[in-house]
C-alpha cells in the first residue's frame, strides 16, 4: 500500500515538473517562416522546424536576438514521457481490445473506426471502467440521437419512394386504360369503315347485277318497238 502510495506520488512530481518544462519550453519556428508563405507565413503546418544550413545563418550561429535552435534539455522525464496523465496511451480498434487494457494504461480510439463500432468500444469500456483519452460518455447520446434521427429520415424517404412509386403505377394504369380506350375506339372506326365499304360494293354489285339483267329485256323491247 505504501509502495503504490510512493509511486503515485512519484508519478505526480514528475507529471508537475514536466509541466513547468513545457511552459519554459520556447516554439521552435523554421527559420523566415514570417517572411515567405511556402515557409509558413499564415500557414502554421509550413512553420515546422527544420534545421537552418546556410552561411551566414543567425539561427545555426545561435546568435544572440534570433530564433531559438532545437537542443537537448527541454525533454519530459523518461518515466512520464509520450504518457497522458501518467498513463501509456494504447489504441484500440475493436471493443474486443478494450479487455487488454491494463490498470496503467490509458485507451485511444483510433480515428479509422466507424461511428457504429466506436459506439460499442465506448459501452464496453465503461462497462469495464476504462479511461478512454479521446472519447467522453457524452458520445453516446449524440451518437444514438443521430442514429435515430437518421432511421427516421430513412423511413420517411422509404415513405415518401414507396408513395412515389404508386402514384406512379397508378399513373401507368391510367395510361394503359386510355391507350386501351384509343385502341378499341380505332377498331371500332376501322370495323364501321369496312362495313361501310362492304356495303358499298355490294350494293354495287347488286347494281351492276340488276343493270346486267334488265338490259337484254331493254334491247328485246327495242327491237320489237322498231319490228312494228
């Protein structure tokens, strides 16, 4: 008991002491990065430190009034460095990592995981009473209000397609009983045309017949009337 009790202490002194090192510790600045945009001016990813090489460079000289050169001495305790609140940061991808995580270990959930698998890697480690660095408990109910929000909206849209979609066969039946209508309306003027065509010629016919027989009785009548 009294063992861990030192080494707690231990542990914070060393966590404190690295603070202050971190205050004192200067931003160490690539050489004319306030000069020219490509070397970072109003851009901070360009203004990574790199090593300064020219002749006449203030900075490699480590003249007094210019920027400060990178150099040993600002480094965190070898006990607590690259530790978040003394704990080893470890990533975890699944929830079935979070059963590995150690007393002394503090855990990180990388940032290719989904929403979904993030939400049970957060219920399973506080189930486990698992610290987790960058994750809060909060994360749930936003996540599962947005998961909601989301199934509502996707029953709406399924709604609103599946209404569509009948609207739509409802449109096509309409479409076909008037093409249909068209069509019976066409045959029926097609059947009166013929019929009337038929009635023509055969009443045509019968006149050609009528016309065909009364003529030798007309020519017979003729010769007798000129006989007499």
């Amino acid at each position: 008991m009294t063992n861990t009790k030192e080494a707690k202490n231990e542990m914070q002194k060393l966590l404190e002491e690295r603070k202050r090192i971190k205050k004192r510790k200067p931003d160490y600045v690539r050489q004319d990065s306030h000069k020219k945009s490509r070397l970072g001016r109003g851009r901070k990813k360009k203004q990574k430190w790199r090593r300064p090489k020219g002749r006449h460079s203030k900075v490699r000289k480590r003249i007094k009034g210019h920027l400060p050169r990178v150099e040993i001495g600002y480094g965190s305790p070898k006990k607590v460095k690259g530790t978040i609140n003394g704990l080893k940061p470890v990533i975890v991808t699944s929830p079935q990592d979070i059963e590995k995580i150690k007393p002394d270990q503090i855990a990180f959930v990388a940032s290719t995981v989904g929403k979904k698998k993030k939400l049970e890697i957060v219920k399973k480690a506080l189930s486990l009473n698992v610290q987790l660095a960058n994750v809060d408990a909060s994360f749930i109910e936003c996540v599962e209000a947005e998961m909601k929000q989301r199934k509502e909206k996707r029953k709406a849209y399924e709604k609103a397609r599946a209404e569509k979609e009948k609207r739509k066969e409802k449109a096509k039946v309409k479409e076909e009983e008037v093409k249909k209508k068209e069509m019976e309306k066409a045959e029926e003027k097609e059947k009166q045309e013929a019929k009337k065509l038929t009635e023509r010629i055969e009443a045509e016919a019968e006149m050609h017949a009528k016309e065909k027989f009364e003529k030798p009785k007309k020519v017979e009548a003729h010769r007798k009337a000129l006989q007499k």
